[in-house]
C-alpha cells in the first residue's frame, strides 16, 4: 500500500503541514516547491468520501492560499492545479459536515482574496452557491456563517 492509502496517516501528515504553514511564507513555499499542493489534490482524489480527510485538506489548502506575500504565487499553483475543483466536490459531497464546510469556504475565501481570475475558476465551480448553502445549513454554527460570508464577499467583488 501505498502512503496515498493510509487516510489516519494523511489526515496526521496534513494536521502537521496545517501547523507548519500557519503564518509561515518561508513553510508554505516549502510546501508548494516540494509537491504539497499536488499530494494533497491526489489525498483529496483517493479519499473523496472520507470527509476527515476531505476536512484537513481544505484546511490546508486555506492555509497555503493565505498568501501574506504581494506574488500570490502560491495561490496560482493551487487553482492551476485543480484544487477548486476539489474543494467544491467536498462540499457537495459533505454538506453535513460543518467543520468542512468552514474549512472549505475558508480555503475558497483566501483563493478569492484579490485575484479576480481566481474569483471566476471559483464561481464558475459553484463556489459562492455552494457557500450560500453552507451558509444556510449551518446558520447556527458561528465559524461557517463568518466564513461563508467572507467567502462570498470576496466572490461577488467585481
């Protein structure tokens, strides 16, 4: 089996990557240049239905796309490698799931912040309806309603 098998061991590994790219640019262009965007597109892809897995993903995508730096390089090889696609898919997939709906709507908001062709990859993939659905599902959970609203936001800036 392989590393991309073990869903305990991915959502350990992704908990960890969270911490290290928390507030850090240098970890978070570690994490870029060394395949961290792309294996956890392929965790996201192997593990579609495990919403811990789905959960942590998103997390750390929101965290690398929470780019403190003016290049917003790393933002672009996020979209450019196909994470919207995922991240809406886990919120269609897990609608129930409020801890992912936060972390979804968190990654889609940082991706939006100020790139208006990141704010059309994510419109067009359903992002600012999936955020109102995530924002009316889960009106009573104080974390995705602000998320949800910031997500979309960021979304209906033109």
């Amino acid at each position: 089996l392989t590393f991309l098998e073990h869903a305990r061991l991915l959502e350990g590994a992704m908990a960890i990557l969270i911490n290290c790219a928390c507030g850090h640019d240098e970890n978070k262009i570690l994490i870029g240049k060394e395949g961290g965007v792309g294996n956890v597109i392929a965790a996201m892809d192997r593990h579609a239905d495990d919403a811990r897995v789905q959960d942590r993903a998103c997390a750390l995508l929101c965290n690398l796309a929470a780019d403190e730096s003016d290049s917003f390089a790393l933002q672009k090889q996020i979209v450019s490698e196909g994470a919207v696609s995922r991240i809406t898919r886990a919120m269609e997939s897990h609608p129930d799931d409020a801890s992912l709906q936060q972390e979804s709507c968190a990654a889609l908001m940082n991706l939006a912040r100020q790139n208006v062709h990141n704010r059309n990859i994510i419109r067009e993939a359903g992002g600012e309806k999936l955020a109102r659905a995530a924002l009316k599902r889960h009106r009573k959970t104080l974390d995705v309603e602000h998320y949800a609203q910031w997500c979309i936001g960021h979304l209906v800036v033109h």
